[in-house]
C-alpha cells in the first residue's frame, strides 16, 4: 500500500487504476464472471471517468475519491457501460486513449482545433530541476516570472508538446481504409477561413523544430505536414450557415413527405385488405399524451395539483395562481411606448422593463455622496 501511495503523488489517476487492476489481477478475475464482459465495461468506464475529471482544474487521487462518493451519495447514475465488440457492426465513439491497439475501417477524428493545455500557475515542478516558483513582491503585489521558472516552464512545455504529438499520433493510425479530420477554424477581421488554411504550409519536406514549437492547434500541424509531404488529400470548408441550411432542408423534406403520405391516406379507402395504407394511417392510442415532458419537478406537480383544485374557486387560490394582470403605464409613459411602437413596429414594452430601466438610469445619476442626502429619504 506505501507504494501506491507513493505512486499515488504525481501519477495520473487513471494509470493508478490501471496498474492496481493489472497488479492484483482484479481485471481477469472481473473477466471471468458470468457477467464479465459488462462489469469489465464498467472498470473501463471508471478509467474514461478518470481521465475525464483530470482534464479538470481538480487534481489528486483523494479528490477523485470524493467526487466518486458524492456521485453515489446524490444518487447521481453515470449509465451502464457499452459492451460494443471490436468487430460489432457499429458506430464507436470513444476516446483517444481508449483506441490505443485498435483498428477500424472508417475513423473521425473530431475537435482538432484544440491546442495543448497550458497551466499558468505560480509553480511548476518538473523531475530533473525540481520546483520553480514565481516572485511576487510583498509590498506591491505584483507578480514576475523568474529565469528559472521559465526554465522549468519550457522543459514542462516541450514534454507536453511531445506528448501532444503522440496522442494524435495514436488517433491518425487508427483508420484501415479512411480518415476523416474535423475542425472548427474562426475567421478573423483579416483572413477568411480559406486563407488561413492556405497559410499552413510547410517549407521543406518534414516540418522544421520551430513551425512545431509554434503551431497553436493540430489541425495546423496536421495541415502543415500533409503539405510538406506533398501528399494528395481531399479538403473541405463547410460554413456554419450551410449546416443550418442542411437542417432546414431536412424539416422540409420530412414536412412533405408527411403531407405526401396524408394525402395518400385521404385518397385511398381504408379497407383491412390494403396493408400499405393501413401500416402509414396507423396512430398510437394515447398520442396526446406525447405532449408531456419526460420529467417534472416536485414543484410543477404541485402547482399543478394546486391550479387544478382551485381552477372553479380563483379567489381563495394562491397567489401564483392567479394570472398576473399588465399593470397600468402612466400616460406620459404610454405616449412614448405608442410613439415607439408605431416607429418601430415593434410590441408594447413591458411596465416591469420601464420600471427597471427608469430605477437602473436613477441609481447611475443620483449623487449618493450629497449633503442632504438622509433628509431626502
């Protein structure tokens, strides 16, 4: 146990995990249960868990821990882990670390606008130099970087960086047959998306140290080595607008295909010989109460249940109850709002808006600091 508490210092949680499973032979014991394939499942899924509450701002072993227990003390279900098999005939999403040793004839790599993570903390500890802290003046505040937490800074830097270039080395010699890479590229005020990705060159046939110590995402390291190598490969810019297009023609193409099949119903007689029409006229008994969300909160029932009880007898209901009436708008107020309404065609303003806005314009003008300022309250 001393050794895995020792471990337990600055190792990653989820290969802490993975060793204790490996180590004890819990993993092939899970393994040979009736229900291995699932409870194996579920181990994995508390490894992907993880890593996911390490790429937090939390840190540590026992803050995992407690994380865990208030999962199970509110209740809270994290879902039955999938047991989808290697070969199954499936769509897999899963993690870059989960796909390590894996192969699949069609794979997406998604989200690869993302850069590596930088800490800016006030320390850094790195094996070989030790802990680096930054200066902060006692009489000032102020804080400043010294030479040897950049030092330390850059050392920490590269080893991400090389990290960096491994995972997605792991995610791009996944495919057998196909890759596909998505990102998510912003335009600035002074280059379209089109020219920034014209802009990912690469100068010579391998990428130099200094264009991999610059690149900021790796879907810009991916672009820059594909066009050092000079290989052939298909790319695409999809505008946001398109997508939304995209969806609109599906409503649409959904809407008239539903008309289409309606139209058919009305025109052919419903008879129990024609199958077609009665399999596309069928309705479910109680398809009204699809309107009905999936879940209610406490409060909602009773409101409900109240709103329900006193729906003949609204004097004596709560006061939530009642319907709110629109309060009344001063003449001086209700020319304005008129005057706005017909100029902009925009709907009546709120007596609530008015309110506020006249209160918000009060409390910025009102000089506070004045003289008489109890005898005016």
């Amino acid at each position: 146990m001393d050794r895995y508490r020792n471990l337990a210092i600055d190792t990653p949680i989820h290969e802490i995990i993975e060793l204790l499973l490996d180590e004890t032979g819990y993993g092939l014991f899970v393994r040979a249960l009736p229900l291995g394939k699932m409870a194996y499942a579920n181990l994995e899924k508390l490894v992907d868990e993880a890593v996911a509450f390490e790429s937090t701002s939390f840190k540590g072993l026992s803050r995992f821990v407690d994380y865990i227990e208030g999962l199970r003390t509110y209740d809270e279900d994290l879902g039955i882990a999938k047991t989808v098999g290697e070969n199954d005939d499936a769509v897999r999403i899963m993690t870059i670390h989960k796909s390590k040793g894996l192969e699949f004839p069609v794979v997406f790599v998604s989200g690869c606008a993302r850069g590596s993570k930088e800490d800016t903390g006030i320390f850094c500890y790195e094996d070989s130099l030790g802990l680096a802290l930054n200066y902060k003046n006692p009489s000032t505040r102020i804080s400043c970087k010294t030479p040897f937490y950049s030092i330390v800074k850059n050392r920490l830097k590269a080893s991400e960086k090389g990290e960096f270039f491994r995972k997605y080395y792991v995610a791009l010699t996944r495919p057998v047959d196909k890759l596909i890479i998505t990102a998510s590229i912003k335009p600035t005020k002074d280059k379209s998306v089109a020219d920034i990705i014209d802009g990912y060159s690469g100068a010579s046939h391998v990428l130099d140290y200094l264009t991999k110590e610059r690149g900021q995402t790796a879907i810009e390291l991916i672009i820059r080595g594909l066009n050092a190598s000079g290989v052939d490969f298909h790319k695409r810019i999809v505008d946001c607008g398109q997508l939304f297009v995209d969806q609109v023609e599906k409503a649409i193409l959904r809407e008239d295909s539903k008309k289409a099949i309606n139209q058919f119903i009305e025109q052919v007689d419903i008879v129990e010989d024609n199958h077609i029409v009665n399999t596309l006229s069928f309705s479910y008994a109680k398809e009204s109460e699809s309107k009905y969300k999936s879940k209610y909160s406490v409060s909602e029932i009773k409101h409900q249940a109240i709103e329900d009880a006193f729906e003949m007898n609204l004097d004596s209901a709560p006061a939530f109850v009642h319907k709110e009436d629109s309060a009344y708008i001063p003449a001086f107020m209700r020319a304005s709002v008129e005057a706005d309404d017909s100029k902009d065609n925009k709907l009546n303003v709120p007596a609530g808006a008015l309110y506020g806005t006249a209160m918000h314009r009060f409390m910025e003008c009102f000089d506070f600091a004045r003289e008489d300022f109890f005898g005016l309250i």
